[in-house]
C-alpha cells in the first residue's frame, strides 16, 4: 500500500513538472512572438553616436490620401456642353478688329459690326416712317384744336387721324423690319453698322470668320463659354475611383482651392475602358479657361490616416520598403506600406507611436549599422 502511495505520488510530481514545463515553453514562445511583432532599436556603439549625422522631422497624418494622376479637362458644366453660338444677324461685310479665341468677353459687348446694305434699306424706310408719324401726329394735334374753335368740320378731323393711324402702322411695319435686318432697337443702330454683342458672360472658344469676310443671316461667327462656373473632368480606371459615398477631390498645382468630386460616371466609355470624375470647386481657378487640359492628382480619403513623409525617407530593406524613426534617444526600422505619392511627399501605412519623428537625413547610415555593417555615409 505504501509502494502504492509513493508511485501515485511520483506519477503527480512528474505530470506537474511536465505541465509548468510546457507552460514555460508557451510563454517563451509568446514572448518571443511579441518580441518579432515588435522592432529592435538598433545598436549604436556610444563612440559612433557623436558622429551620427542624422535628421529628423515629425510625422504628419492625413485621411486624404493621392491615389492616381491624370489629365483633366476644364468645362463650363459638368457636361462639357456650355457654350451659346453668336450667328451673323445680317447679310453684310465683317468690320472691324475681332475677338480672338481665349479672350474673356462680358455679356452686352460689342464683338464687332457688319456693314449691311439690307440694314441700311432698313434704317432709311424707319427713319420715313417715323418722320411721317411726328408730321402726322404734329397734324392731328393741329386739327384737334381747330375743331374745337369750330374752325374745320368732324370729317377733316376723322381724315387727320386715319393718317396719323396709318403713319403710326407703318412705323411698327418699318420697325420690324429694322429688327429682322438685326437691329435690337432704332437708338443703337445710328447708320448701315451693326453691332454684333456678346449674348453670354464666357470665353471665346471658337471663331469661324475672318476681318473684311462678307456673311450672310444666320451663318456660324463665334462660339462663346460661359464661365460663371467651372468643372474638372477627369477619365481614370474603375479601379481608381472613390466608393460609393468616400469623399475625394482633385487638386491642381497653381489652383487655390481643390474641387470636390460631386459626379461619377456608372458606366465605363467603351473606347477607352475609364470612367470620368466630375469636380466642381467652391471658386473658378482664374488661370483656366474652359476647353483647356491640366494635369490633376485624384485625392481619396481612407477610413485610416495615412503618415506623410518625404519620398527621400523610404528605403529597401530585406526587399520590404522601410523607414527609420526615431523614439526618445534610439532609433527602430519600420516597414511600411506605401499608399499614394503626391508633390514630392509619400503616404504610407505602418507601425508608427506617437511621437515617433521620422530619419530624414543620414539614411545610409542607420541602414548599414541595422545590418551589422558599421557606420557608412550618406
């Protein structure tokens, strides 16, 4: 019985031995696992530390991330299709300096002028009938106070103001046919010249005549955009473009404001494979014109912060992308995963801690002390 007792014993000391030391094995593995997931500080001997040129800045966060570039064209409406054509009103000779195309012109201005024969057989039948109307008119007046003196009889009187009525009539004829020939009104048309106005606020796009060219009514002078508002059009990859409800913008260099992607095509253009992005920003850039090309950066916002550092700060490592942080007096390499790239910066994802100031200077040198190689230059 006690051989019993002393064997169970035996066989239980040894199962708890066993146990703690599996236990031990455990947490040594786990500690070391969390030890890999961690980087080492690299070694620095304290001689070398004086001669250590390395920089460092701190490190900027940002939702917006740059995910592609492309050419974007500028448009008066998110359709590309803002532009109202100016037609000759007249048959006549083009006269004077014309408008050149890119040149900013304001609604109401003179473009230029034709010298129309049918304008002037106009203005002359106008300038008769309305002299006909002041002399009847002028009659009328004259009767009117006759025939209350009981001067003239009621007849004469009826016979003056059928006159004035008729003159009155003609006028309205002449005036329409003043109008027809492309006179807005009597007053701006003094002589055989017309003025050709501006019908919209815009920029010449298109000029199809040339100074001294003879038109006829109704032929294609000018084609003028409106600017009052401005779009950016840009075609990219399907794989390129923003979620359904991820905020994203575009920004050019030179442009004050970025305008924010308001429209996305559904459907891809089947001659290229893209789809077109269509932005509009809060102000028209001044230094776009519609019909003009630039080149853009398609910026989307990730549910994560990116860390924007100097492009100059990434290095290969272990055919990985890293970078070298510094964290209070030691410094970690980090690797990273890059996200977008705009303006020199680049964005990437990693294991970044608050606080962290990234190596932007003496690169070279940190990378051969990580790899055992003693201090090197940059």
């Amino acid at each position: 019985m006690n051989q019993h007792k002393h064997t169970s014993l035996t066989l239980m000391r040894t199962t708890a031995l066993a146990l703690l030391a599996i236990s031990a094995t455990v947490s040594t593995n786990s500690l070391a696992a969390a030890e890999a997931s961690s980087p080492t500080a690299i070694t620095i001997p304290d001689a070398m530390r004086p001669n250590l040129n390395v920089k460092t800045q701190p490190i900027e966060f940002s939702k917006q991330v740059p995910v592609t570039q492309g050419m974007v064209t500028i448009s008066a409406a998110s359709s590309n299709q803002a532009s109202m054509q100016v037609s000759a009103p007249a048959d006549g000779q083009v006269m004077g300096t014309l408008p050149q195309v890119g040149q900013a012109v304001q609604a109401g201005d003179i473009l230029f002028e034709i010298a129309s024969a049918q304008l002037g057989d106009a203005m002359a039948q106008w300038q008769m009938a309305k002299a006909k109307v002041t002399l009847a008119q002028q009659n009328l007046n004259r009767d009117t106070a006759l025939f209350k003196d009981g001067l003239i009889a009621k007849k004469r009187l009826e016979a003056t103001r059928g006159e004035a009525q008729m003159a009155s009539a003609e006028l309205k004829a002449a005036s329409a046919r003043l109008k027809a020939a492309g006179a807005d009104s009597s007053a701006q048309n003094g002589g055989i010249n017309l003025g050709v106005r501006a019908p919209i606020t815009g920029v010449i796009t298109q000029r199809m005549v040339m100074p001294g060219e003879r038109v006829t009514t109704g032929q294609s002078l000018f084609d003028i955009t409106a600017t009052q508002d401005q779009w950016w059009l840009l075609a990219i990859s399907p794989n390129k473009a923003p979620a359904a409800g991820q905020k994203a913008e575009l920004k050019i260099a030179g442009c004050p404001e970025s305008a924010s992607v308001q429209l996305m095509d559904l459907a891809v253009d089947p001659t290229n494979q893209l789809i077109t992005l269509r932005a509009r920003p809060n102000a028209p850039c001044a230094t776009l014109r519609p019909g003009q090309v630039s080149t853009a950066t398609l910026w989307v916002e990730q549910a994560k912060p990116a860390a924007s550092l100097p492009i100059s700060a990434l290095t290969e490592l272990d055919d990985n992308t890293h970078v070298f942080v510094q964290r209070g007096q030691n410094y970690f390499s980090i690797p990273v995963t890059r996200v977008g790239e705009a303006d020199g910066q680049a964005f990437v994802t990693g294991q970044f801690e608050p606080g962290d100031r990234v190596v932007s200077s003496g690169i070279s040198q940190l990378k051969a002390l990580s790899m055992g190689m003693g201090m090197g230059g940059e």
